[in-house]
C-alpha cells in the first residue's frame, strides 16, 4: 500500500531455489499474470559479475507494462552489511511505487540473510515480507553435491512453500522423496506445492511470512569496493571479462560491445555443448537478439526484444580456459 508521501507495507517475495531450479523462468511466468493496472518491481540477484537475468526480464518487460527491474550482480546481494542489495532496492522502489516487489537471490545466495535485511529496522514501514517460495527440482535429492550443500538446505528450510518444479521430468518416488525431505528439513509450516515449467499460481505468493529473521554470516570471495563491470564502458578490445567464487562454485563472465554481431549457428553449437553447472546469455545475432538458458536439462533459446549488449555468464566447478576463444570464434569476421 503506497501512500502520497512514502511508501508502505509493499507486499514483498522472495523466490530462491539452488541454481537451475527454474526461478527466473518462474517469475517470468508471474510476471506474466500480473493484474492489469499494479506495478511489480523485481530485483534480481545473480552469483557472477555480469548480469544477465536483467537484460532477460527487461527484454520481455518494459516499465510501460508496469514491470521495474533492478539487479545486483557479484554474489550474494546481503554480503557487506547488504548495502549493494539496500542501495539498488531503494532507488528501485523509489522509480517504481510498486504495488508488489518480488526478490531473487542468486542461486548460491543466503535467503535467510536476505529476509534478515527485508525485515530490519530499515524497511519494517516499507516493505510487508509475504511468503518466502523456494523452488526445488526433486531429482537432485540422491545427489550428495546438494543435500550436503548449506545453501540448498537453508533455502528449504527458510520456505512458507516449497516447490518441487520441472515435475514434468519427475521419475516414480520423485515427489516423495521431495516431501519426505522437506518434512525433515522444511519448516513445520512450510507447504509443499508440485508444478512444472515454472507455473505458479500469483495466489501463492499472498499471505504473511512464518519465518523469524535470524540474520547468519558468511564470507564470498568478492570485492564490493571494485565497480560493477556490469556498467562499466568498453575498452578497445571490445569486451570486458570478470570472474568470481564461492559456495564451492566458479563463474566467468563476458560483456561484448552492442557493435558486435554472433552467428547464430555457430553460438548455438557452442552454448549447447557447454559442460557447466549453469550458463545464461544474451546474444545479439544476424537473425535478431536471443536469450539463453543453459541447466542439465538442455539449453533453451528464447527471443529477445531488444538488450544493451551481448553477455554471458557461466557458473562451474572449474573454468575451461579455451571458452573465450571459443566465443570469439563466433563472433562474424568483420566485426572484430
């Protein structure tokens, strides 16, 4: 609820889920069915230095649709006392009056620290913390690498609902295994919701959070000091490069000058045999402006109004040195 001279008790989400859940596609899909005439804000929070996610939702949403997008690339937006996450979140809800702010961690990021700032002395008039939705694919759970993983078991456990998404792909036992380990590691209120291709229903979203904030320290390998390359201009080379870790994971990044064309084929066959946990990408090409989506379901292609500039942004456990000259490789002769 907005007011003529400030804001307040703005209904406010958070979306977490570990990398390759689905959450982007999801609030996308949200975004979507938003009710005609509100305004939503999303801030959007990714692992790598680039940026992607906010070319995406930007590429298929526009301030005239009553969609504001703002991101924190770098880590996880609540490291360094959050003030990246607190500066970008004020002037987007500034801009935007929104009559609903929806926030997405990084897939490695810490939501009990994000709900810990949301729900400080800070934005305790601003902002009204609704239901924190965790988005879950239930075929990881015999594997090690995420029921051992801090992150994927707090982000459960921090859940009003719980999600099993991509249910589509689910084997026999899948969702039982999901709500079996959600009754051990969820909260006692958290509920458990099945969807597929990142559907949910704007119903879910309503409703105050359960969670009490207990605000937890952690360390990233990233320097808050250093500008965001995200803004940073083009040096002579045409393209900017920015790596950073943590939680386990590695991610590199790339920007390239907007004076840049890819061929479409040949970046398709690139994208495609990417051995990563995790890529996105936005590419200007001869055929038009693409989005990528990289999980180990596939790589999904989706077309893009309009961007900036081309970018990329792959997360692994190891960095493939060759991956630059492989993109350059697929930039059209000419243009380099």
């Amino acid at each position: 609820m907005k007011t003529d001279n400030k804001i307040s008790s703005v209904p406010t989400n958070i979306i977490t889920g570990f990398l390759g859940t689905g959450k982007t596609t999801a609030i996308l899909n949200l975004l979507k069915n938003k009710p005609a005439g509100e305004k939503w804000a999303v801030l959007v929070n990714e692992f790598g230095e680039i940026g992607v996610d906010g070319s995406i939702f930007e590429g298929q949403h526009s301030e005239e649709q009553g969609v504001f997008i703002r991101e924190v690339p770098g880590g996880c937006m609540c490291c360094t006392a959050g003030l990246p996450m607190q500066i970008a979140l004020n002037v987007l809800l500034t801009k935007a009056r929104p009559d609903r702010l929806l926030i997405e961690p990084t897939g490695l990021g810490h939501p009990a620290e994000v709900l810990a700032t949301l729900s400080g002395e800070h934005y305790r008039e601003s902002l009204s913390i609704h239901h924190v939705v965790t988005l879950v694919d239930a075929r990881v759970l015999s594997d090690a690498r995420y029921t051992e993983h801090e992150t994927f078991n707090q982000q459960i456990g921090i859940a009003d609902l719980v999600v099993g998404n991509k249910a589509d792909l689910y084997q026999d036992g899948d969702r039982d295994a999901l709500k079996a380990y959600v009754s051990r590691h969820g909260a006692a209120h958290a509920k458990m919701l099945i969807t597929a291709q990142g559907i949910l229903e704007p119903s879910w979203l309503e409703g105050p959070t359960r969670n009490a904030a207990v605000e937890q320290h952690h360390h990233h390998q990233h320097s808050s000091d250093e500008p965001s390359i995200a803004g940073m201009p083009f040096p002579d080379s045409g393209y900017l490069k920015a790596e950073n870790q943590g939680e386990g994971f590695k991610s590199v990044g790339w920007r390239f000058t907007p004076h840049w064309e890819f061929d479409h084929s040949r970046l398709f066959s690139f994208l495609n045999g990417l051995e990563a946990e995790r890529m996105k990408g936005v590419f200007i090409t001869p055929k038009g402006i693409f989005g990528y989506n990289l999980t180990a379901d596939g790589l999904t292609e989706m077309p893009i109004d309009e961007c900036a500039d081309s970018r990329i942004e792959i997360i692994a456990r190891e960095i493939d040195e060759t991956w630059q000259k492989q993109l350059m490789d697929c930039v059209i002769p000419g243009w380099v």
